[in-house]
C-alpha cells in the first residue's frame, strides 16, 4: 500500500497488475515447470533440468544468485518483520498523548532493542522451517493463512466504517499518471517479483514438493490471483483508516509504524485494532520469511551436508548476523555506506531486489523459452491424466 500512496494510487495499480499478469506469471510458471521437473532444489533443479535439455549446466547459477537473494532479503526483513512484532505491544498500550513519529524514532534509535526483536523473528522463521515441509511449513500455512485471511477481512470492514471508504477506494483505483515516471514501472516491477516471491528459488523449491497430478498453469494464476487479491485488501484495509484521519497517503514506509499508529491512538477501539492489525502484518512477514529460508535449507539437507534442522540454523545464524549491520544501519552506523550514497540496508536491498531478483527472473524466462527442451515443458504443463511424453 505505502508503494501505491507515492506512486500515484489507481496509476500503480494498473502497472502493477500489468507486470503481475505479463511478467509475474509467466515466470512463476517457469519456476515451478523446472522444480516440479527436477524435484530438487533450485541450485540442483537448474542443473538437472539443463542436463536433460542437454545444455550446460552452468545455468545452476541461477539457483545460486536465487539463494543468494533470499538470504541478504530475509537478513534485512526479518529486521523490518522484529518492528511489527514490537508494534503489538506498542499499538496495544499506545495513547492518543504519544507522539508517533517521536516513538518510531525512539524504537529505531536503540540497537539493542531492534536486535532483540529481530533475534526473535528469526528464530520462529528457522524453528518453523527447520519442522520440515509437512509438520513445519504446511502446518503453520495451514493456521497462518486462515487467521491472516480473518483478520485482513475484519480490517477491511473496520475500514468501511471508519467513513474513509470511498476515498480509498477512489484513490487506489482512480489512476493519476501525472505522478508516474519510470520509476514507477520498476518499483511496480520489483513489487511483482517481490510478492510472488520470483526470482529467489522459493516458487522453485515449492514446485519441488508440488504434486505431480497438479495442474501449473492454473495453479499459477490462482496464486497470482491470490495474491493480488490480499494486496488490494491490505490498500482497503490501510487507506480508509488514514484518510478518515486525514492523514498523508504518501507518507513512504512510516505509513505503517508512523501514520497508522498515529489513527489507531485517535479511533475508538484503537487499543484492540491496533494489535489486530500488526498480528496481521508480522503473520504475513513470517510466511514470507518461511519462504526465504526454504531454498537454501533444502539446498544443504539435500547435498547431506548438514541435516534440514542444523541447515535452517546454520543459514539463520548467517542471515541473522548481516541483519545486524541492518538494525545498526537506523542508528549507530547510519553514515556507513557499502554502496556509494547508500547504508548498509539500502545497499543489501538493492544488491537483492534491483540486481538479483530481475537477473534470476530474466534468465529463468531465457532458460524455459529458448534452452529447455519443448517435451519437458509439455509434459510438466499439461495434465498428467490426459497426456504424458517420454
């Protein structure tokens, strides 16, 4: 939603849906097309399938640079996730008297209680993902995306009543394409990737574990739909409680820790929404981390390096350790710049998001349009029940 507020609204939308249904699905079709095909992780599953199209197989550098991203994304997320967590409590004893933008500003300037919360983040990310595909991802999407779905309706609906509605509702889907320039395209782009979680091996890995009777294609377009969907009702849910308080829409990241514990301190039943709506959000920042961690953990208990519980640790530890260099980038090292005019954050954030998810994203469309071989692709999207090819 805050990408929507300082693009122009409806005008991002367009683009975004655009990039979902142009870019987004094609290559989500080809991420579970060569992980269903191997049943390997994405390192392996790029190998493999490279072999069987007889091709080399150094293509698996895609599996790597997929791994790579995921680890420096979820380093620094699980930084932004260990906020919302902090912000249950803070939402829940938070008062109209408070100054939010002074308490963010206060919350983000201690390096010990930012570590504390992301230490905690990460260790609920490996503990579930460490449980395994059945006992520990399954079980937890299973609880997680019921009460996510739960609590995003019931935010929606708090919204219809809070009289904000249909300014939202304008605003989100009433384009403005004054305010579009090219870095719309690209941040609606990279929001695309980012959400469908392309480019990173995760759609990969999952395609692995993904059933052979399956439909992809339609799978692929649910997903998306899904998704999509969930992004719409995250703006019905956040917009209409912002202009009922007429507070800025564009107001960049701060929109959720700044700008919406600002309106919950101001609404009637702020105390008990408030908490609502960061459970909401850290639920949804867990099954995004899940994601995350999966490639690589299954890339070392696959090769039998370590076991999946000693792999999810092992990764978490070093993912946890560049998180550091995140939380201390908000205060204590925020002059520090890897890349040149940028912190350690923004440096891991661009490296991640600008460079190796589009990078992972154009060669696996290259891979699957011009060097895997047309008889595996047929024989992973067309339906095992009616038709299958040697």
């Amino acid at each position: 939603p805050y990408k929507a507020g300082t693009n122009g609204g409806g005008a991002f939308v367009i683009i975004y849906l655009l990039c979902i249904l142009a870019i987004g699905i094609p290559i989500m079709i080809s991420e579970i097309i060569i992980g269903r095909r191997s049943g390997n992780s994405p390192i392996n599953a790029m190998r493999l399938v490279a072999r069987d199209s007889n091709t080399t197989s150094a293509w698996q550098i895609v599996g790597w640079s997929g791994i790579a991203a995921g680890i420096l994304i979820l380093s620094f997320y699980s930084v932004i996730a260990g906020i919302c967590l902090n912000y249950i409590f803070i939402a829940a004893t938070s008062t109209g008297a408070i100054n939010s933008a002074e308490q963010f500003g206060n919350i983000i300037s201690s390096p010990l209680n930012l570590l504390a919360w992301h230490t905690l983040f990460m260790f609920l990310t490996a503990t579930i993902v460490s449980a395994g595909i059945n006992k520990g991802i399954g079980r937890m999407v299973k609880i997680l995306m019921p009460m996510l779905g739960v609590l995003l309706v019931f935010m929606v609906i708090n919204g219809i009543l809070s009289g904000g509605f249909g300014r939202a509702f304008s605003f989100l889907f009433a384009p403005d394409f004054s305010q579009v320039d090219s870095n719309t395209f690209l941040s609606a782009m990279g929001q695309a990737f980012f959400s469908l979680s392309l480019g990173m091996g995760s759609i990969m890995c999952y395609g692995a574990y993904m059933p052979k009777d399956q439909k992809v294609v339609p799978t692929s377009f649910t997903v998306a739909s899904l998704d999509t969907l969930v992004a719409m009702l995250a703006g019905l849910a956040i917009f209409p409680i912002i202009f009922a308080f007429n507070l800025e829409p564009n107001s960049g990241p701060g929109l959720v820790f700044v700008s919406m514990l600002s309106a919950f301190n101001q609404m009637q039943f702020g105390q008990l929404i408030g908490p609502i709506f960061f459970i909401l959000l850290s639920i949804a920042a867990l099954s995004s981390s899940i994601s995350l961690l999966e490639p690589g953990v299954a890339f070392l208990s696959e090769e039998g390096y370590l076991s999946r519980k000693n792999s999810a640790l092992a990764i978490s530890l070093f993912a946890w350790s560049l998180g550091i260099g995140t939380a201390l980038s908000f205060n204590t090292l925020s002059d520090f710049e890897l890349i040149s005019g940028k912190n350690f954050l923004d440096s891991l954030d661009f490296i991640a998001n600008q460079i190796l998810l589009p990078f992972g994203g154009m060669m696996i469309a290259i891979f699957v349009g011009w060097f895997m071989k047309k008889e595996l692709i047929i024989n992973e999207t067309v339906s095992y029940t009616h038709l299958t090819l040697p």
